[in-house]
C-alpha cells in the first residue's frame, strides 16, 4: 500500500522564525507529493481590538504585512518548484480560523505549522496556536519544532 501522499497542504504563517522553518519544510512536502500548497496567514483582530489605540491605520498596517509576507513566500515556493501556490488572509483569532475555516474551506489534507508564533502572552495565557489546531483540525497536523525548543529537562 502505497504511503499517504498530502495533495491540498495549508501551510500558517506568522512571520516568526517557527513559522519560516515550518513553511520551507511545507514547500519541501508539496514538492515531494507534487500537492498545492495553500500559505495561510490571520490577521489576529483580538490582539488589535485590545490595543488602546485601535484604529482603521492598525487594521491596514497587519494586512499590509500580511500581503507582503504571503506575497514573499508565495514567490519562493514557486521558485522551488511547487506547482500550484495560493495564499490566503484570513481573519479572527488564529488558532480558530485555521483548523475551523481555512483547512475546511480549502479542504486541506495536512495542515503544518511552527511550534512557536509571535505571540508569547497568548501562549502562556491560552495555551498555543499550534496545540488549538492539533486539537480541532479536520485533516493531519505536523507541527514544525525548532532546535531551541527541546526541552532541556531530561
């Protein structure tokens, strides 16, 4: 039988270093099951919202960031071989919008990403972006760890 190939791969990105390490390991496992790499990235409006000086400015500022970031990675993928690239913004609390909405809409068969992301107080606060979509993804997860994670109580 042959080993489970992964066709629709949505990759979350979040500009971390995690996340980079996650997506070239991303673009490496499109390339190898020739599958279309969907690069997802949510603009968390929580963290936005809860800023004392929310406006408009900060909204067009993350969405900026957002395309650009998308944008770059697109190109590299495609650069690297991957056949088909799509990229995706999408909105609301991450660790909800990719395994509820994005993986479902795009009806990914593997969802990676980093270990880590930007936002630590969330992490420490709510527990991770990475384990809330292990738990409520739809389709496989790999979560991409980095060297410096490992834990060093053995």
């Amino acid at each position: 039988m042959p080993a489970e190939e992964y066709k629709r791969i949505v990759i979350a990105v979040d500009g971390s270093q995690a996340s980079l390490k996650a997506f070239k390991k991303a673009v490496q496992v499109a390339k190898r099951n020739d599958g279309d790499l969907i690069i997802a990235h949510v603009v968390d409006t929580k963290t936005i919202s809860t800023a004392e000086t929310y406006d408009q400015s900060m909204i067009n500022r993350s969405e900026s960031y957002a395309s650009k970031l998308l944008n770059d990675y697109k190109q590299q993928a495609e650069k690297a071989g991957v056949r088909k690239v799509e990229t995706h913004i999408d909105y609301g609390s991450p660790k909800v919008r990719i395994p509820k909405y994005v993986a479902k809409s795009f009806n990914a068969d593997l969802i990676m990403c980093g270990a880590t992301g930007l936002n630590a107080v969330e992490r420490f606060l709510i527990g991770s972006v990475s384990e809330n979509i292990v738990r409520y993804a739809p389709c496989d997860v790999l979560v991409v760890r980095t060297d410096d994670e490992v834990d060093e109580e053995e």
